[in-house]
C-alpha cells in the first residue's frame, strides 16, 4: 500500500482503541448525525491539539444538536 492511500484510508488517529469508530457506528446502526458525533468524540484527542480538539468538540455538539432539531421537528408536525 503506497503513503497516500495509508494517510486516506488508514491514518493514525482511525486506528486507536480497539475498535475503530466507523465498525462502531455500523454494529449500533447509529444514522449520520450520531454517527459522525461519535466520529468526532473517539478521534479528537490524536486529530487535532489545542483549539483543533476544541473545533472537533464543537463538531460533535453540532451533529448532536441537528439529530435533536430532527427528532423536534418529526414530533411537532
């Protein structure tokens, strides 16, 4: 596997832990708001330092706060 391909398709931040976030996502059938939340909770300690960690916070709370404004407007209609 060449360089470019292992930085797209396996950086270092996918493979901490045991599981990697995506089979996580999978096996819970978690849809795209969750699942991206969850992307950003499990890599933002090795992703970013500093104020980047603090973005993929923010990033998490945002895709959380859009699955809540979804779940308001499906039970208001």
């Amino acid at each position: 596997m060449d360089k470019i391909h292992d930085t797209i398709t396996n950086p270092s931040h996918y493979t901490k832990g045991d599981i990697e976030p995506i089979d996580f996502i999978i096996a819970q059938d978690m849809n795209f708001c969750i699942g991206n939340a969850i992307k950003y909770l499990a890599r933002y300690r090795w992703k970013h330092e500093g104020e980047g960690q603090i973005q993929d916070l923010r990033k998490a709370i945002q895709n959380i706060q859009m699955q809540i404004d979804s779940m308001i407007d499906k039970d208001i209609k």
